[in-house]
C-alpha cells in the first residue's frame, strides 16, 4: 500500500483533535445532568421533609384539640353527662339502623336530626326510673342518713333514665291519656344532647355542618311548643307548676330545718347549710356539694344597719 503523503497527514490531524473535545463535551454534559440530577433530588427531599413537619404540626394541634375535648367532658357536671350519654346513644343507635354510608352515618345533620325527632321522639311513650317511683313513694320528708346520701343523690347515682322529669307534673295534671306521651321539654333535651355531640365532631375537626339546632329542627321545636301550650290551654292544667308559686311555705322550710337539727349530728348540720344555701343562693347540688369551708367568707359589712352586719360570700 502506498503510504500517505504529508498533505494527507495535515488533513487527518483536525480529526484526531476533534474526538477529544467531543469527549470533553459529553463530558461536561454529563457532569451537568448528574448535578441536576443531584439538585433536583435535594429539592424533593426538601419538600418531603417540609411536608412531614407540617403534616407533624398538625398532628400535635389535632392532639392537643382532642386532649383539651376530652378534659372537658371529664370534667363537666355529672348530671349532664347522665342526662346527655342516653340519648346520644339512642341517636348513634338510630342512625347505625339507617342506609347511611357507614364513613358518615355518624356525623350530625340537621335532617339526620329533625327525622330522628319525628320517628323515634315526639309522641313517644314516657320512660320512668322504677326505684326513683319507689322512692318518691316512700320518702315523705327529705330521707337524710349521716353518710350525706339524700333522695336526690339516690336517683343522681343511679343509672338516671327518668329524663322526663320536667314533664311529670303537667302531664299528669292534665289526665291519663296525656301522660303517656313526652313533653317539649323532653323534645329539646334530646335537641340540646345531639347539639352537644356535634359541637364535639365540630372541635375534632370531621363536621363542618352548620348547627343541627337551627333551621327545620328549630321550626319544629316551636310547633310542638305550639301544640303542648294549646293542650295545656284546653286541659286546664295549674300554670304555676315548676313557678316559684309552686314551691314551699316558710313554715315548711321551718320544718325542714327543725328536721336538721333534731338530728344533732355533723351531717346533719352540713345538710341543713345546703339547704340554706340552694334556697337563698338559688345554687345547684352539683354547686353545692363541692364546697369546703375556706370557700365561705363573711367580710363585715359597715353602715348597714343598727347592728352588726356581714355578708356570707361563696367562691364557686
């Protein structure tokens, strides 16, 4: 083969100095798209993490919601519990029987609610606590033992299904037929129960429905207001009932004291003060009960009088 000549050669040469620079090139390229690469991968990871903190906030606030909820519940009046937890069972329990879909059958709606009232509350039969009937039977004047256990207490720590109680007095006043069926104060309480247990859903965040009280429920609460005023209207019944017309005597509060201190003892003493104290203070036993004598003062009162005169003062 006939060897190549100079000029061939020196037109050859570029060649071979254009492979390395398309090398280099490739390269820099390549070094170029792992440093993307690298940057675009610290950018999600960035993300990510961002994300997860702020998905952990909200964690925390959720718990901190749902810690303060549940304080609140535990430390709220027994006598609210026992009247609130049976009729918002009866409400779960309803709905639980419904073609609702099972993610939100439990969620409080005002038309969850209004047809919960037309089927299973207004016009329903009464329910009465057997040994709360037995004791009102029996007890004639308030049965106080030294333990500090009265009727009251006796049918509070019990399982307290009589919620009609408000209802009892005028319903019977006004004939059999009548008492058989609830009042409107019943009505609402189970409105005020449900209420309630929406209130919670609303604080954890899983109802953002508007109040179930209001709208057609609220309409529907003044139509059987309506109705139970008109009833009693045409029945005659006693308007006093449940007024301060309906309470007792001075002479009957002298008895009651005169039966606290016949009995001389500790709790009797203590017993007649709460007395005292509902009566004048127009306090609740669940205001009562819990107070300890640092709560009471009586600062003297100047100018108020011919004698001496202090003002007895409860921290509640």
């Amino acid at each position: 083969m006939t060897p190549p000549t100079r000029a061939k050669r020196k037109a050859a040469a570029p060649r071979k100095a254009a492979a390395p620079a398309a090398l280099r090139a490739s390269t820099v390229t390549t070094t170029s798209m792992v440093v993307a690469s690298t940057s675009a991968s610290a950018s999600v990871s960035s993300a990510a993490a961002v994300a997860l903190a702020a998905s952990r906030f909200e964690l925390r606030m959720d718990e901190s919601i749902s810690a303060t909820l549940e304080a609140s519940l535990l430390n709220r009046p027994k006598n609210t519990t026992r009247n609130y937890a049976p009729k918002q069972k009866e409400f779960l329990d309803w709905c639980a029987q419904q073609p609702f879909d099972p993610m939100t059958r439990d969620k409080i709606t005002r038309k969850e609610l209004h047809l919960f009232l037309h089927e299973k509350v207004i016009g329903r039969a009464r329910r009465s606590h057997p040994a709360k009937k037995q004791l009102l039977d029996v007890v004639v004047v308030p049965a106080i033992c030294d333990t500090g256990v009265t009727a009251d207490n006796v049918s509070e720590d019990g399982d307290d299904q009589d919620e009609d109680d408000g209802d009892e007095d005028e319903e019977t006043a006004g004939g059999d037929i009548t008492a058989m069926s609830i009042g409107w104060s019943t009505v609402n309480g189970y409105v005020t129960a449900v209420t309630d247990l929406w209130q919670q859903q609303q604080l954890r965040g899983v109802n953002s429905d508007p109040n179930p009280r209001e709208g057609a429920v609220s309409r529907l609460l003044s139509v059987e207001r309506l109705k139970e005023n008109e009833r009693k209207r045409v029945q005659h019944v006693d308007r006093g009932i449940g007024t301060h017309m309906d309470g007792y005597s001075r002479e009957q509060m002298r008895l009651v004291v005169d039966f606290f201190v016949d009995r001389n003892s500790d709790a009797a003493l203590r017993d007649c003060a709460c007395f005292l104290l509902s009566h004048f203070a127009l306090l609740r036993g669940d205001d009562l009960r819990p107070i300890e004598l640092a709560d009471i003062h009586h600062p003297d009162m100047q100018n108020e009088g011919p004698g001496d005169c202090f003002a007895v003062m409860l921290l509640l």
